[in-house]
C-alpha cells in the first residue's frame, strides 16, 4: 500500500509542477526542459558509468572484487532511470544520485539500514540458526503405506500417517 501511495503522490507532484512550469514559462519551453535535463543527464551518466567500468576493470586486474563499483553503478542505474522519467522531481532525484557525494552518502545509508535490520534480527529473532539441542528426535521407521497390512495398525507400535 505505501508504494502505490507514494507513487501517486509522486506523479500528483510532477503533474502539478508541469502545470506551474508551463503557465510560467509556457508549454513549449517546459517539454523543452524535460527533454533537456534527460539528453543532460544520460550524457553525464554515460561518463560517470565509463568511469565507474574502468574503475571496475582496474581492481580486476589487481585481482580485487569491485563491490563499491557495482554498488555505484546500481545507483546510476537508479538515476538513468529517474532522468529518462518526465518529470521535475525525478529529474531532481537523479540528479542528485549523479553526485559523487550524495551517491556514497545513499549508499551508506542503505548499508547501514542493512546491517540494523541484521542487527534487529538477530537480537530479536535469534541468529537464523535455531538451537535444536533439546529437540532431538532419535527414533527407527518403516514406511508400511504400500505394505500388505491393508491399513491396520501394526503390531507392537503405533502407526503415523503421512498426511
């Protein structure tokens, strides 16, 4: 339910901005702007996003794992996609992931986000791995389903159906 209310306050947002923009500036001028600040933006995700490559190619040849960069290049991702969105307000919030700051500054608040919810977890939920040591079933079994008893019980036992 919050996506979808979120989403439809979003669009409502950028409707309402298109309208003020364009009775200021005029219709014409803002599909200009739009379309502007996409072309802007793409080229500027395309030099980031090569940087960001060679970046990655370089910890390869240093036989490192190029985790930030694919963290990075996530981010960008996001951006080229709120960039090629119409609208002012995504425009905006690509913009900003195309900030070398602001990016690691999203970055760092998703991974700590992460690891509080890990934490959280395993305080309250235990360590994921549950301790079977006072549960312990130890015990023989016969699958007597297709036997010839016919369904009876067996003798010197009790019988556990499967279902």
């Amino acid at each position: 339910m919050f996506p979808f209310l979120l989403i439809f306050v979003l669009l409502t947002a950028e409707i309402y901005i298109f309208v003020e923009v364009s009775g200021q500036v005029g219709p014409w001028l803002t599909v200009g702007m739009i379309f502007a600040t996409a072309f802007i933006g793409s080229a500027i995700l395309r030099y980031q996003g090569q940087r960001m490559i060679a970046r990655a190619r370089e910890q390869v040849v240093k036989r490192e794992l190029p985790v930030a960069e694919f963290a990075h290049g996530a981010v960008l991702v996001v951006a080229a996609f709120l960039l090629l969105t119409p609208g002012f307000i995504t425009d905006a919030l690509g913009v900003f992931l195309l900030i070398p700051v602001f990016r690691r500054f999203v970055l760092s608040s998703i991974l700590f986000a992460i690891r509080s919810r890990i934490h959280r977890s395993q305080t309250w939920g235990g360590s994921g791995t549950a301790d079977h040591s006072s549960t312990v079933i130890d015990g023989d079994f016969e699958d007597i389903s297709d036997s010839e008893t016919g369904g009876t019980r067996p003798a010197g036992g009790k019988r556990i159906d499967r279902d």
